[in-house]
C-alpha cells in the first residue's frame, strides 16, 4: 500500500484544459457538419444528387480536419485523464484502502477490456470518490452525494454508444438522404459530446477539490507526516 500522496492538481486542471480543447473540436464539427448538410440538401431533387463537385469536396476536407482534430484532442485528454485518474486512484489508496473493489493497476487497465469497460471504470471511480469524501461531511463517505460522478459516467457511455451509431451509419451511408441523415446523427453525437466534456471538467474539478481537502483534513490510516507536506512540489 503507498504511504505518501501525490498532488493530483496540476493533472487536474491540465485535463480540464484538454476537455475544453475537446469541446471545441466539436463545435468546429458540427459547423463543418452543418456546412456540408446545407450543400448536400440544396443538392437534392427528387432523391437524385446533384452537387458541384469541387464545392463538395472542399465541404468533405473540411469536415474530414475537423474530425481529425477531434481525434487529436480525445487522444491527448484521455492520456492526461488517465494519469489524473491513476495518481488520484494512488492517493484514495492512502485515504482509505478499504473503499476499492478492484485493485490500483484497474484505474488504467478497466478503459481497455471490452464490453466489461461499460461499468468497470465506473466502478474504480466510485471507489476512489468514496475515499475521497472529506472527514468532516455531514454525511458518510458511503452515502455522500455521488451526482457529479453518475452524471459523468453516464454521459459518457450514452456519447460512446451514440457516437460509435453515428459513425457507422455515417460511414455505411450511400444515397444523398442516407448522408444527410448521418450527418445529423454525428452532429447530435457531437452536441451530446459538448455536454460530456462538461460534466466531466465537473466531475474532474470535484474530484481533484475532494481529495485537496481530504490531504488538509488528515486522519486516514497511513498518515505518518502532516498531509500538506506529502503534495511535495508536484502541482
């Protein structure tokens, strides 16, 4: 078990940063998105396409930097997430070691086995949140309000599961009325994204708040020195 902590707050807020960057992605889609829906439906006669083609492609390049764009940022805030996420797993270990069903290793491992991913970094959230909860609550740490964290949780599987919808019909999708309405799918995926990015900096900030305090307040099991000493110089 470790015995010191690690400051999560200079990961917390550059993770804040790149979920803002992320949500910014989106936008950027969606406008491009919107874009090429308005080429395709002024296009359409009768079912038939008929759009000029150098037009068309400009609108499909600027939709394909925009979803390259995204995936930059996703990559690059799920890497800083999980780091966040793994030193914040580090330091409910020292808070309470008794509150994880899953051992330290799952709070990067849970993201990457299928199907089983749709509940089990759920599960290390909620043991690391549990932790976290301040000594002085006027609730129990078992029962203190979880809002942030299931709000966060849940918009992100329903944007995942949308998303990877959208995609495929997008993808798949032949006719000028097929693309059309794959372009509206990705675009409602992107919206629900936008509400993702937000709760999640929610979800990121509170957590990130809980365990400063929690370091402050002191009185868990491998307290040896006084708790604000432990962040050391690693903001």
């Amino acid at each position: 078990m470790p015995s010191t902590l690690r400051s999560p707050l200079g990961l917390g807020k550059a993770v804040c940063v790149l979920l803002g960057a992320v949500a910014v992605t989106d936008v950027l889609s969606i406008a491009a998105g919107v874009h090429s829906r308005m080429l395709l439906a002024d296009g359409l006669d009768d079912g038939f396409l008929a759009v000029d083609e150098q037009a068309w492609t400009l609108a499909d390049n600027m939709y394909g930097s925009a979803g390259a764009l995204q995936g930059i940022a996703v990559l690059a805030t799920g890497i800083v997430f999980l780091v966040w996420l793994r030193r914040a797993r580090h330091n409910a270990e020292v808070f309470d070691p008794y509150c994880h069903t899953l051992r330290p290793g799952w709070a990067i491992g849970a993201w990457f086995v299928p199907i089983a991913n749709l509940w089990l970094p759920y599960r290390v959230a909620t043991g690391v949140w549990t932790a976290s909860v301040p000594p002085d609550t006027l609730v129990s740490r078992a029962t203190a309000p979880r809002g942030v964290l299931n709000a966060w949780w849940a918009a992100l599987v329903a944007t995942q599961i949308l998303g990877r919808v959208a995609g495929g019909y997008y993808d798949r999708a032949e006719g000028g009325d097929e693309i059309i309405r794959g372009l509206d799918l990705v675009m409602a995926a992107n919206a629900l994204d936008i509400g993702a990015a937000v709760v999640a900096i929610l979800f990121v900030r509170r957590l990130t708040a809980m365990q400063d305090l929690r370091a402050w307040a002191g009185g868990f099991p491998a307290q040896e020195t006084p708790p604000r000493a432990r962040w050391g110089h690693a903001h």
